[in-house]
C-alpha cells in the first residue's frame, strides 16, 4: 500500500463518512418539498393568487387585511383559501367601495370634451400627400378632428 504526503493525509481524515444534514437557512420552510409531495399524492394542488387586499366582512366588524400571501389548495372539488398577514378591523358604516359611492360624485362621460393633438408631424403628412401648404393641412385637420386620413381624402376629393 502506497503511503499518502503529510498535506492528503490531514484531507482525507477530514471528509465525514457519511452525509451530513444540510443545514437550514433562515426563512427556508421546514420539509416543504416533503410536504409538496404528500400534497401530491392526496391529489392537493397548491398555488399562490397574487392579491394586494383581503377584505372580510362580517355582521358586527369588517376586518381588512394589507399586503397578504393568499394560498389556494384544491382538493376534491373544493377551493380553500389561506390568508396569511396582519389584520386591521374596521367599522362596516366606515368601510365603503368606491363603487357604493352616490351617482351624484361620479361625473358622467359627456362633461369631458375630447381634443384630438394635432402635431407637426401630422400636418406635414397631410400637407405632403395632398400637396398643399402647412396652414392649409392644419385648418382642415382641425375640422377634421385630427383624423389625418379623412383629411388627405378631403383634399383628393376637390376638384
């Protein structure tokens, strides 16, 4: 038998004889692969639903839950939803969607006159497909409301 230098022998005597634990990081969850796979073989899907607000209304309180990590499992035809995250309870009379808001808050669609831009880019297309001058492009894109295409066909139709 070969006999090994000084500097292999202190390495090999170090090496363990058997497989060591890994060793847990802080945040790591305990066997979750495990758990994955025993979830697996009882027919349990798991996800994670990205959501920025759970709410949760009851008679008396409406608890309101910030920034949680909402789990869904489905098993057997069934959705179970695990919220994790602080809570916050507050009155049902406080609580109100925006939606629950009067109707006379919300300004109808007809108040808010739409203006169509009309940039330089534009009345140098119209002025140049239909060889007319920028002023000219820019008046008829005006009543054209800034539709450039009914515009080059205004000028094509004259004769």
């Amino acid at each position: 038998m070969v006999k090994l230098p000084k500097e292999m022998q202190d390495k090999a005597k170090s090496k363990p004889k058997r497989p060591q634990p890994a060793v847990k990081r802080e945040g790591q969850q305990a066997g979750s692969r495990q758990m994955r796979r025993r979830m697996a073989q009882q027919g349990i899907d798991m996800e994670q639903v990205d959501a920025t607000r759970v709410i949760i209304e009851g008679a008396e309180k409406t608890l309101v839950i910030d920034q949680p990590e909402v789990f869904l499992m489905k098993q057997a035809g069934q959705e179970i939803y695990q919220v994790i995250g602080q809570g916050e309870e507050v009155s049902p009379e406080s609580f109100a969607f925006e939606s629950e808001k009067p109707y006379e808050e919300i300004k109808p669609l007809e108040e808010f006159e739409i203006k169509p831009t009309i940039t330089e880019n534009d009345i140098m297309l119209v002025a140049t497909q239909a060889n007319v001058d920028k002023k000219e492009a820019e008046s008829v894109l005006k009543d054209c409301n800034g539709d450039i295409a009914k515009a080059i066909l205004y000028f094509k139709n004259q004769p």
